[in-house]
C-alpha cells in the first residue's frame, strides 16, 4: 500500500526514531509499504520518519540500468553477491562508522523536500551494521553513491535532514522551493484583508487581489493582461498612495491610479 510521504515542517521529520525490537509479519508489511511508496514517488532511499513513523527503519535500492557498471563498490557479511540478491536493502537499527574520511560534494535531493536539490559533503565510503527484516545481523561495507544514500537515510532515522549539511549558497537558493514544499499552514495578514477591501480611487474596473510568493501583496484587474510572474510588486511612494503600485502589463511600469500623472516608476 502507498503511504503520504511527510513534508518538510512536521515535526516528526525531527524526531530520533526508536529502535526496532519485534521482527514479525507487521514490520515485513511495513517495509513493504515503503518500498512501494519510495518507487513510486521515484526515489532510492525512504526513511521511517517520512511515512510518519518514528522507527530506526530505512530501505534502500540503488538498481544501474541493465549492462551498466555499478557505480560503487560494496561487500556484505565478507562477500560480494549480485548486486540484484541484496537489493532493496531494509535497514533495521542502522550504525553507520565512515571508513574513509575524505570528503567528496554531489547534489541531493529529498523525497521530504520536492523540488529541492542542493550540493551536500559527506564521507566517501562507510560500515553499516544493522538487521534485516527477519532481525538477522549483517555487515556492510561500500563506498559512492551507495554509502552516500546510507549516510541521507540514517540522518532521516536520528532527525536530522539534508539541508542541515547542504551549501549554504545552495540553501539560500532553494530557500523559495523549501517554503513551497513546507506542510500547509493557514495565516492570515492583515495588510493583505486591507488591500482586498479597498478599491484604487479613479479605477472602472473590478480588481482582485493577487498575492505573489515572498512578495508584498498588490492589486490588478481582472480584464487586464496576464501579471508577469518575474515581476514584483514595488511601493508607490507617491502620496496620497504609499503602499501598492498597480500594474499596467503592456509597457511593464507599476502605475498608481491615484495619481497617475506624478505616480509612475518602472518595475523590474
């Protein structure tokens, strides 16, 4: 069965998962259902924080296309089995130890956070012990993107996210898609309710109010030209308008209708 994937601000994406202690038929079902949702919402890798479940349980499948070389080396308990026998790999009550500390950059990207994909620094290659579903202990040993996938989903397990490691200038960059893939909240501004109150003086036409992402709110009309979504509502500065520019879409200037002979600057 599919599971909702959590978004970044609930709360249990910050939570340390506790340890898996009973191995039976309903956490086979459980991994079950994460391996389904983690295909089909095109991932390689699931933590149980991301389908609302605060356990120390991720799984993982990293699959090259058929003929491709694998991108990594691995060993599981001292040997090296077909890559297609281990995979997909359910980890239970995972420790992580990096065997080699050199550093190496590659871009990530979160089921958690859609849209958001950001440069992270992580150790090349680790040991993983866990237990698999059945509770039987193995050892594993890679290096690459394998190791890499392993290191993201064990900092889901103990809460603790990408985006806590990623580039800070990555981050500010992805700060617009970060808020946009945040769980729903209700506000409210008061700024907003006044500027869809009031109506511009000297106007004939019927406005509405349109509210851009991290932009000041501002008014146009309806039976005007489409508002360009790369341009941002600047204040007027013009009394008696001090507060909104409005738009006029054919020659790009934010107009004040209030006072449109004095009332004009360019809006870029």
């Amino acid at each position: 069965m599919r599971l909702r994937v959590t978004h970044y601000g609930e709360p249990i994406l910050r939570e340390v998962g506790e340890a898996v202690c009973t191995f039976d038929a309903e956490l086979k079902q459980l991994a079950a259902d994460m391996l389904e949702t983690m295909h089909a919402e095109q991932g390689i890798g699931l933590a149980a924080q991301q389908i609302n479940r605060a356990l120390q349980l991720c799984v993982i499948e990293i699959r090259p296309p058929e003929g491709a070389e694998v991108p990594f080396a691995y060993t599981l308990d001292g040997t090296q089995p077909p890559l297609g026998l281990i995979m997909p790999l359910v980890l239970a009550n995972p420790e992580v130890i990096l065997t080699d500390p050199t550093e190496s950059v590659y871009e990530e990207g979160c089921l958690s956070f859609p849209g958001v994909l950001g440069k992270v620094t992580r150790g090349s290659a680790v040991r993983c012990t866990y237990q698999d579903v059945d509770g039987n202990p193995h050892v594993l040993e890679c290096d690459g993107l394998l190791a890499r996938c392993i290191l993201h989903e064990v900092d889901h397990l103990n809460g603790q996210l990408f985006i806590d490691a990623m580039d800070k200038r990555a981050l500010k960059k992805n700060e617009a898609r970060k808020k946009n893939c945040a769980a729903p909240a209700v506000t409210s501004s008061r700024r907003t309710r006044r500027a869809a109150s009031s109506s511009p003086v000297g106007g004939s036409h019927t406005p509405t109010t349109l509210q851009l992402q991290g932009a000041r709110p501002f008014r146009a009309c309806l039976n005007r030209a489409p508002v360009a979504r790369h341009r941002r509502p600047r204040p007027c500065g013009s009394a008696p308008c001090r507060q909104y520019a409005y738009w006029s879409p054919a020659d790009g200037l934010g107009k004040c209708t209030r006072n449109p002979p004095t009332c004009v600057r360019t809006v870029r």
